[in-house]
C-alpha cells in the first residue's frame, strides 16, 4: 500500500531524499523542509516522480 517517492529541492532542482506514503490517504504531493547539501540550507523539498 506504502509508495517509495523522491524529494527534490524546490531551488536547486536536485533530488535529495527518499521516503514513503500511502496514496489512499495522502493523494497530494509531500513536502517537508529538509536541509539540502548542495544549497547548504534548509529548503522546501517537494515529491517528484
């Protein structure tokens, strides 16, 4: 039931993390504020495919 989905920086456009989700429950995108080593901040991470 849980899905594998890849968070991406909303600035830099890369893909940083991976987590899980039950799409019955969470049919939006995710998104976390997260730190990004490439910006070297904490930034808005959003789910990608």
């Amino acid at each position: 039931m849980r899905d594998i989905v890849t968070l991406s920086c909303t600035e830099c456009k890369q893909r940083n993390y991976t987590t899980t989700k039950n799409k019955k429950t969470t049919p939006d995108k995710l998104e976390f504020n997260k730190y990004c080593r490439f910006c070297q901040k904490h930034t808005p991470h959003r789910e990608t495919k």
